[in-house]
C-alpha cells in the first residue's frame, strides 16, 4: 500500500507495540490480524498527513476506512483472511528481486520473511552487523527508487523472479549445510530458516516442479545433519557417516516433495535433478549400496541444464565411485587446466582424494595442503591437513 518496504516495517511494527500495549487491558480481538492491518493503516495515513500528501493517500490506503472512525476488526476479517497468502508471496519475489545484489537478498528476505535480527544476520554470515544493516538499508532503499511494484509478476518475468526466490533460499540453506567460513562445520538455524521459507513456498505456488524440487533437495541433504558433525564438531564425510542417525522423518518429506515434482511433468530443473541425487544417497542403506552409476548419469543431466564447473567437479566425484578413481581424476585435470575453480577449495581437495586412492601420495599430500590453504573454515581446515598428514605416512610406509 505505501510502495515502500521500510515505511512498510515500520508501520508494522508500530501496529505490534499497539496491540501489546492495548490487548492486555481489553483482550485479544476475533481477528488478530485484521486489527493489526487496521492500525498500521490508520498509521500510515498519520504519516501521511503530516507529509501534507493525506488526499491522494486516502485513496490509495481505502479512505473508506477512515470514515468508520475507529478499529472495528470484524469488518476487515475476510479481505485480511483472503490476502494473507498473496501478501506473503508478493513479499517473498520483492525481497529477491533481481535488482538488488545477491547480498542484499539474501539479508532482506532473512530479515523480512525469515524473522532474523540484523544481528542474527551478521552472525551467521560471520559478516560486520553493521555491514549486514546496510545492505538492508541500501535494498529497501533501492527498491522504493526504483518503484518496484508489490505483486507477482507474470509470465517470463515470473520465471526469472522465480528462479532468483529459489536461489536465495538455497544460497541460506547451503550456508548452513556447508559454511564458508568460521570455527563451524554448520549452521543449523540457517538450514532451518531456509526449510521453513521453502515450505512456504511450496504452498504459495504449489504447480510448479522446482519449487517442490528445492524442498526436497533441503529436506534429504538435512536429514543428514545430524551425522555429518561429530562429538568435537569435526565434520564427517559421507562415506563414513552413521546411517542410522540420518532423520527418516525428513527423508519420507523429501521422497515425496520429489514425487510431487515429478508428477507435475515437464522438463527436470537444476532442483529436482539435484533431490534426484540426494534421494539415490537416501534410498542407499549402506554407503556401498549406492547406486553411483545412476548418480553419475544425474550429473550430466544436470551439466546440461545447468553448465557449471562445479557440477562438473560433482560429476568427477561420482565416475570415480562408479568407474574408478582414474575416470574422476581425467575430468579433474581438464578442470585444472582450464582454470575456473583455480582458487575453490574442493578443486585440490577431490583430486588430491583420486590421487590417494591411486597411490599417489605425495601428490595427493600437495593437493590437501593447497586445498586447506584456500578453504576460509576452520574445521574443514583441519580435515584436510589431517588428510594431507595421513598421505605423508602413507608415503613413508
């Protein structure tokens, strides 16, 4: 209604100090929300006023309100009630529109629909607080410039929004699956945040199959939170995970987040192939059960779809598993030479693991030491290093 998201917040929260200053004394109206609605309204038209702009505002925040002179909750309870969902979604492609840095979506949208403190932000991005609070200033203030309309585009435009909404939440999931930095191998409020921002999601645009896909590629990679940390928080790879830890629960949502994604047809995105390969990890019972050949046909799948080095890197791992450290190790050197993911970590880290298991180790202990000398987290570090001192032992042997 006012065009503004910052004004918006603020309103509403003003409209919250309202009711527990109000509803102690004269109790919890029939509908929460409509009186909630109805006090930022008549707050913004205050505000308004005193901007001298009260008339054409009138208009656009229902002057029809304001004649009633007074909050009356039960006459707002179906237009509050039937707008709460396309509110939300209007919110969530606002927030991750592509006009802001990735950056600046990610902190908004954790701000705004994930319900985090701008301190809260700066913590689990390991990032300034007053960095974080900025980014969010410079987006609302982007947003108001630029007149980004409140709603949910349509068309290709929606396509293109869509998959930045979809971005963001992963980018939040994945910096809680994996961190980049700090003394954590995880961040599990951030898996959770992204889950739960997912799940909304899900419900709010229940046809199309990416979304689904997303919900299951988070819901099978955190069912195994719980076994990837061990009792120190040192990090445990997946072959050497405790199967029976992993969260069934979370697996059976994934299952059938992946289902509903298939069932909707149509062509496999970046997500749903990615939960495809997640659920080939779930569905094996044992780390040697693993039907690696599938995964590896996943991969170049998704090399397809989505052209990536990284993928790529992905796609190694799994020909190794499925054929051989040799097959890996040839399609890492190609990605050495040319260059891309010179300064990523896992480049160093898988082909030093090929050339390990090759019997390579002095190479392989070289690569360890490169790949711990780029990785900015602590206990990865420390993996890697541990990794590069097994293949010194080994070559001593």
């Amino acid at each position: 209604m006012v065009r503004d998201v910052g004004l918006a917040e603020e309103l509403a929260q003003d409209a919250l100090v309202a009711a527990l200053e109000q509803w102690p004394a004269s109790g919890v109206p029939n509908n929460p929300g409509a009186w909630l609605m109805a006090a930022a309204k008549r707050r913004a038209i205050d505000e308004f006023r005193r901007n001298k702009r009260v008339e054409r505002k009138h208009e656009e925040l229902g002057h029809e309100f304001e004649a009633r002179k007074g909050l009356a909750p039960p006459d707002l309870d179906a237009a509050i009630d039937d707008d709460v969902g396309d509110d939300l979604l209007r919110l969530v492609f606002t927030a991750c529109h592509p006009i802001l840095s990735t950056e600046a979506r990610v902190a908004l949208t954790l701000r705004l629909l994930g319900g985090l403190s701008t301190e809260e932000i700066a913590r689990a991005f390991l990032v300034p607080e007053p960095t974080v609070a900025q980014r969010i200033v410079r987006a609302k203030r982007t947003l108001a410039e630029a007149h980004v309309p409140f709603e949910v585009p349509r068309g290709e435009e929606r396509v293109a929004r869509l998959a930045s909404v979809l971005q963001v939440i992963y980018l939040i999931f994945n910096e809680g699956y994996s961190a980049t930095a700090g003394e954590d191998w995880m961040r599990p409020e951030l898996c959770a945040d992204a889950l739960r921002l997912g799940r909304i999601l899900a419900e709010l645009v229940p046809q199309d199959p990416e979304v689904h896909g997303l919900v299951a590629l988070m819901e099978l990679q955190a069912s195994r939170s719980r076994a990837r940390i061990g009792p120190s928080g040192e990090p445990i790879l997946l072959p050497d995970q405790n199967r029976a830890r992993w969260d069934h629960v979370l697996i059976r949502r994934g299952l059938v987040a992946l289902e509903r994604a298939e069932k909707l047809g149509g062509a496999r995105g970046p997500y749903a192939l990615q939960a495809a390969i997640a659920a080939c990890h779930a569905r094996a019972r044992t780390a040697a059960e693993t039907d690696w050949v599938r995964i590896s046909e996943l991969y170049e799948e998704l090399a397809q779809v989505t052209p990536s080095p990284v993928v790529e890197l992905n796609r190694a791992v799994a020909l190794s598993m499925a054929y051989g450290p040799s097959a890996g190790l040839a399609l890492v050197e190609q990605l050495t030479s040319e260059g891309a993911l010179e300064h990523y970590h896992l480049l160093p880290g898988v082909r030093g693991d090929f050339l390990f298991k090759l019997g390579r180790f002095d190479e392989a202990r070289v690569e360890f030491e490169r790949a711990a000398s780029l990785t900015r987290n602590a206990r990865e570090r420390t993996l890697l290093l541990e990794r590069a001192a097994a293949c010194a032992r080994s070559d001593a042997e």
